[in-house]
C-alpha cells in the first residue's frame, strides 16, 4: 500500500514503518481497527506523512539532517516571526480532515476530493484526473469547507477559507 500511495519512491518503506508505529500508539487505533476502519485510517497516514511538508514524518526524518545556510548578517532575522494561532489552525483542520477519511459515509467522499483540491486547486483538473463531473467536485468540496469550518467553530475556532 505504501509503494503505491509513494508513487514508488525509495522513501515507502520508511513511511510505511512510520505509519505503522503511528497506527499502533494511536489513541484510537484499537477502535478504528474494531470498526474496521483500520486499513483506510493507515492509508492516511501514509499518505500525509508521504505528501505534507508540515507532516511530523517530514519533521523528524526529512528535516533532521538538513543543512541550513545563513542568510547574509542584515536578512539573519525570519522574514515572517512564527505564528502560533495559524499552527493551531492548521493543526484543527488536519483532525477534522484525518475524522472525516475514516468516516464511512460522504464525508469521506468530500474529505477525499477536498484533500485533493488542496494539492491541485483547480475543478477542472481534477474533473478530467477523477472522471467526476466538475460540479460535482465543486459541490463536495464546499460542503467539506462548511463541514470543517462547522467543526472549528464547535471548537472555538474561529476560520474563513
């Protein structure tokens, strides 16, 4: 499953390990696993750890060894200071989304089709990737947004796409 969700990359072995190991301390892997959710709950994993740069499977293993260079001594400030209330944003969104892939119903159709508007956000693009009707897409991915956005508001998290 991994090779296939890495394209291949020499990479997949090593995300499949780090999957598993995430799967296995997950506090809820033995209830996913009961409602056999568990294969579907893995290939997310998989898949974010594979193709987010914000994925903690990039920021211990990808980043780790990485060689930063100095910028020159006027530019050695970031350009941007952290921001910490964006983090947590992001971090909610990701929950919701990860909730929404192991649902059985249509929001995993929409969480799905909303993951993939996020990499390529064009309707289009995606209409003749997928074979799905445009609209339909469009249609889904809007819902996904309201579904989102409902659930950062139940918990107190206020955010406009």
């Amino acid at each position: 499953m991994a090779k296939k969700i890495c394209k291949g990359s020499d990479e997949s072995e090593d995300v499949a390990h780090f999957a598993i190991e995430s799967f296995m301390h997950h506090e809820r892997g033995q209830e996913l696993v009961d409602a056999n959710r568990g294969m579907q709950f893995l290939s997310g994993i998989i898949w974010r750890s594979f193709n987010s740069s914000t994925s903690e499977y990039h920021a211990l293993y990808r980043q780790k060894n990485r060689v930063h260079e100095l910028k020159d001594s006027h530019m050695q400030q970031a350009d941007t200071e952290y921001d910490a209330e964006k983090d947590v944003v992001i971090g909610a969104i990701q929950g919701v989304l990860e909730d929404m892939l192991v649902d059985r119903t249509d929001l995993w159709y929409r969480g799905v089709l909303f993951q993939m508007w996020l990499e390529t956000p064009n309707y289009s693009q995606l209409s003749r990737k997928t074979l799905i009707p445009r609209n339909s897409i469009s249609h889904a991915v809007e819902e996904a947004k309201a579904y989102i956005k409902e659930q950062l508001n139940i918990q107190g998290i206020d955010y406009e796409f």
